[in-house]
C-alpha cells in the first residue's frame, strides 16, 4: 500500500453493534482469544504468536478457501448473497468456528452435507468493538472432529461498509456508471465478507458476482468467465492469500495490454493516457525478477480507479490499484506503480502474519521499490525517491510519540490502520538500505532473493525475518552487524545514532539555487526548470522557509502556472503552501481539488494547513469537506474529521 500518512487518526464512531439470535438457537460458549487493551507494552511472545486485531480461532480451525456468490447492488449500496468458506480443523477438540465481522447482516449459517443439503448449525454474534468489529461463533460440532468441513454464510453488507466506496457516476472520470471498489488493508476484509481476517491465515478464493449489465467486473483473481451483457462474472484466485488482498471493482473500464502478462484497466477516457504514462511495467517486472525471482502471481494489471480512491496504490495481487493522480505525463510519479508491483514479492508472497510486523510488508516494499527504480531509471532519480522518503520519515518522527517510532512498535496501537507512519515505510528501507551496505550489494542481494523463495505463500514476524538473517548472513558475517545493532534499528525509537542521511546532489542543487533566489542573489529567469519532475518541485515546495513573501510566490506561480498545475502532487503541496503563506490567488483552485481528489496523502496535509491557519481558514476546510467529504473513502474520512473537528466534533 501507499499512503503518507501523518494524520491517521482513530476516529471511528457510530459503528452498529450487531448481535443477533441463533435461528438454530442454543448457547455457545466463546473460544475467542481475549484481546489485550490497547496501549498495554506488548511481549515478544505476543509479538511472534498473536495476532490481536482478529477474533479467529485460527490456530484451532483454519480457513483454507472462501467461495463468494454476491450480488452488487449500486441503488442500495449492498452485496447481498453467501460466501462458502472450507475450514480445516487443526485442534479435533475444538467445536467452534470463530469469525471477523463488522456490520455484517448475517442471515443464516448453515453446514454443507453434499450436493444441495444443508444443515442449520447454531451461531451468533458476540460483542461488537468499534474497531475489530464482532466476533461470529458458530458451533461446528455437527461437522465430526477430524479433516475439512465447509460452511456456508447468508449475508449482505452494510452502505457504510469500511472496505467498500460506491461512487455515483458524477465521482467517475467518465461520469457515465457508478463505480464500486475495495480495498480491505488492514483489517476491513471482515466488514464485506464474514473470514478470519487475519494476515497469518491465507487462503485461495473465487466468486460468482451478478452486476448491473455493461459494467465490468474485476477481482484480485484470474477472470474465468465475463458476460458484460448480463454482468455476471466468475473468479478464481488459486494461490493463498490473506484476506486483506481480496479486491473488488465494478464500473465501466477498459482494457489496455502491454504485453502477454501485463496491462491496465482505466475508465475509457482515462485508459490512453494511462497506457502510455505506464507502458514500462513490462520492464518493471523484468527488473524485479531480474533482482528477486521470477513474478510468481501470472498476470500483473493495474486499475486506474477514480480520482475519489484513497491510496497512491494497493497491492492487490494480479491486479494494483492505482490512482489516477500518477498521470503526470512525464512518468516522474511512475514509482508508485513500482512499489505495489515490488508488493507482488514483499507482502504478497511474503506477508507480515500480522499488522503489528507491518515493516516486513511496508519496509521491504520501499526498498525493493528503490531498487527496481534505480535498475530503470538510474540512481539520480533513486536518490531523490530516497531523499522524499526520509524527509517524510523526519517530519513524522518529530511528531509521534517515542512508543510508535520503532519498526515494531512498543505500545499496542488501538486500530492497525494508524501504523501506516513512514515508520514501517522509510524506517524500515533505510534498515535495509544498512544491511546492504555492511554485508555487501551482492550477499545482501542473493540474501534477499533466498528470503522471498523460501517463505512464498507464508505469512511471517520480525522474528522469523531475524532467525532468517541470523542463519544465512549474521552467522556468515559476524563481524559486521552486532545483535545490538539489530535491536536498535528494530525496537528502540528515533534513528540509530551511526545512521547517515541518504543524500542526492539534484535536490541539493535546487535547494540552493531557490535559497539564492530568495536572497536575492539571482533571478528567477535563472531557475532551471526545463528538466524538473514531480520529485523536484515536491522538494522546492516543501524547502521554501516559512515567512516567505506571498509577493514571490505570485513571482513563481506566474512563472511556472503552479495554481493551475495538472501535476497532482504539485498541486497539493503548493495548495499547503499557499495556505501556509497567505497566498490568496490560489486559493481559487482549493476547492475543485479536494472534491476531485480523495488520495489520503496529498489532500489532508492542504486541509491541515487551512485548520492550522486561521478561525476562517477552518471554517473554509469545513464548507468544502462538507461538499467533497462524501466523495472519500470511508478510511479517508476520520483523519480528516479529527482535523477539522478536534475532540470528536464531527457534524458527520
Ligand atoms: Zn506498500
């Protein structure tokens, strides 16, 4: 996934407990695991064992596969029909099946005895947690005590479903047909199908979807059959996953092919450009393969989604999702695209068993993106991704608390959704970048590609990742990594005190010549800009002191078109800047862009400046919340709120 993500705030409020009868009646006594409070200091034990954003009894009775059959209803804004999930029993003791759900409307839960025969068994919803959702128990004895078993589930989802954004048509590129997508990290799986959602269990998957007719369907899963005419679509995903990469979309696309393995689905008037601005994903893949291993997942799609979608991307195997706002034309934002193809390795292949070890997905992602980055665009353009990263990285670690700031963090957090810091992110690549540096590109290299191959298809922990390196690097190496140092980089707060800044002479070069302007000392006809990308203007914006005169930030709008820039991520931060400054011309363009615009990272740093910046800036943040608030995902929303509306005041 790639947020940036200072702002994730927990604000979740208003969720419906569900409890619910057994139409099968009967008591069930609970084996869910007690969850420990949030905020408790968590053990190792807790840490390697545990995961405890999931109710599931997953070390008891296992989920292997679920095999969905829904309906999508846009007017009502539900998926309505059964998931069928086969469970092995792993504890022939155990008489209860524990599920995640959150806000499901559960209908009936019933056991399969072959061909169309089922049998009622007794279930119920327990306590419902605002952030975990409740717990679904059902009394499975009637399934005998040994081998696999499958059960079916009736359900619908909720409109207000976590996982799933339904946008009207007018929120589309296109503006003709609604459009419906998913994205479940972290732990929102459970709140459109009843699983164990957890990252520790994977399982395979397929699906039946019936959708309005002319749109098409699209999942994290090889497409068996597709009938646009009556939309009704088939899937298969034959290799495990966790529940957090199972994906959904539905609206009006088109279909672009690079090569045998590889294309982009956009809306149609959206696929051109995005063909062209991605058209070497091709040679992403063979650079990573080249690095890592073959690409083990067949097919590699992007989805250009809306431009209400929340995320730079999410990693959803087969198939990235991607947002629009990496058309900048000039292929400098295509990094994005990299780092959820590098996921198809680090997260995918190889995923953290739970969110607690999110640095294992996140950390490895970053820098095997700068990896691939630099293997096609050289090491110039590494650097400057390398630069951005750690400057995020040191603007967050001024503001979290010390508890958050090691890659696996010392305090519980609440709602796994809030660890998407560029902790896990850029904390957790600049570790990597030091393996590499003190045992050598080339051990470190082959290290990484046993990695990927020897823990495929499993989900793992810090510890299991440090056993690894223990055995293959540590133990051959000894002098050159001490377990301390190991410890530092992965439990203590802050930066290790011998780590040295990444550094890249292209975005020294800028900040020295805008220094100069500013002082004077020359004119701006003298700013060479004919070569900058995103990555340049993103570090000009982000470098100018504070105090800078609104007069020369007229200077370089009417020079460079910055209020009317068509370059997402230029926009947004010269919207921060301007609010910053008091630049009033741009305010114009203020709101157009966050109704056009959903993605987390490059909106809410605009809405924070205007809270920060005045009683009427504040209250300007709010009117055009209220406008463009509906077009954001539902996790995009309480970050924002707990901006505008400090100390849970949301009008919403
Ligand atoms: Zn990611």
């Amino acid at each position: 996934m790639k947020v940036s993500s200072l702002f994730q705030v927990f604000l979740l409020t208003g969720l419906v407990a569900c409890g619910s009868g057994s139409p099968a009646g009967g008591e069930i006594q609970s084996t869910a695991k007690p969850l420990p409070p949030a905020g408790e200091p968590v053990s190792n034990d807790a840490r390697a064992t545990r995961d405890p954003y999931s109710y599931a009894n997953s070390e008891q009775m296992r989920v292997r596969h679920a095999e969905l059959n829904l309906t999508v209803d846009f007017a009502t804004q539900t998926l309505t029909g059964q998931v069928t999930l086969v469970v092995e029993r792993l504890n022939d003791q155990a008489g209860e099946l524990v599920l995640d759900t959150r806000g499901l409307d559960i209908r009936r839960v019933a056991l399969n005895q072959g061909g169309a025969k089922l049998l009622d068994l007794p279930w119920r919803l327990g306590e419902a947690d605002p952030v975990l959702g409740a717990p679904l128990l059902v009394d499975v004895s009637a399934a005998g005590r040994r081998g696999r078993f499958s059960i079916t589930v009736d359900y619908t989802t909720r409109p207000g479903a976590e996982a799933l954004q339904w946008l009207d048509k007018g929120m589309t590129s296109d503006g003709r047909s609604p459009f419906l997508y998913s994205v479940a990290a972290s732990i929102h799986a459970r709140s459109w199908i009843p699983l164990q959602d957890t990252a520790a269990t994977r399982m395979t998957f397929g699906a039946r979807l019936r959708v309005p007719p002319g749109l098409t369907a699209l999942m994290s899963a090889r497409t068996l059959s597709a009938d646009i005419q009556t939309g009704e679509y088939t899937f298969s995903m034959s290799q495990e996953i966790p529940a957090y990469l199972i994906a959904i979309a539905v609206g009006e696309l088109k279909y672009h092919a690079f090569d045998q393995r590889s294309g982009v689905w956009a809306e149609p008037s959206v696929i051109e450009a995005a063909a062209e601005e991605f058209e070497d994903t091709p040679a992403m893949i063979a650079g990573a393969e080249a690095l890592y291993g073959p690409y083990r997942w067949e097919q590699y799609d992007l989805l250009v989604l809306p431009p209400a979608f929340s995320l730079g991307g999410m990693e959803h195997p087969r198939l990235s999702f991607i947002t629009p706002t990496l058309i900048a034309g000039d292929k400098s934002l295509v990094g994005t695209v990299v780092h959820e193809l590098a996921h198809s390795w680090s997260g995918n292949l190889v995923t953290n068993a739970s969110w607690q070890h999110m640095w294992l997905n996140e950390g490895f992602t970053s820098y095997v993106e700068m990896r691939v980055v630099e293997t096609l665009y050289g090491k110039a353009e590494r650097k400057m991704e390398e630069v951005l990263g750690y400057q995020d990285l040191m603007f967050e670690l001024a503001e979290l608390a010390p508890e958050n700031q090691s890659l696996v963090p010392a305090v519980l957090l609440k709602n796994p959704d809030d660890g998407f810091t560029a902790v896990p992110y850029q904390k957790g690549a600049q570790f990597l970048v030091y393996l590499e540096q003190a045992y050598g590109r080339e051990a470190f290299d082959a290290f990484l590609k046993q990695y990927f191959d020897h823990f495929a298809f499993q989900s793992v922990t810090t510890e299991d990742f440090l056993d690894y390196l223990q055995q293959h690097l540590a133990s051959v190496y000894p002098d050159r990594v001490s377990a301390s140092q190991l410890e530092r980089w992965i439990y203590a707060p802050g930066m290790p005190a011998d780590f040295v800044p990444p550094v890249s002479p292209e975005l020294e070069e800028i900040r020295v010549v805008i220094l100069d302007w500013l002082d004077g000392e020359i004119e701006l006809v003298d700013i060479p800009r004919s070569n900058w990308g995103s990555q340049q203007w993103r570090y000009l914006l982000g470098h100018l002191p504070v105090g800078t005169d609104p007069g020369q930030l007229a200077v370089l709008d009417d020079r460079f078109k910055l209020t009317d820039s068509g370059n997402a991520i230029v926009t947004s931060k010269w919207l921060e800047l301007a609010v910053r400054m008091g630049y009033q011309p741009a305010y114009r363009r203020l709101e157009p862009f966050l109704i056009q615009v959903g993605r987390s990272s490059l909106i809410n740093n605009v809405y924070r400046a205007l809270a920060e910046s005045s009683p009427q800036g504040l209250e300007l943040a709010r009117n055009i919340y209220r406008k463009a608030g509906p077009g954001y995902h539902p996790t995009a929303r309480p970050s924002i709120q707990a901006l505008l509306y400090p100390g849970d005041r949301a009008e919403d």
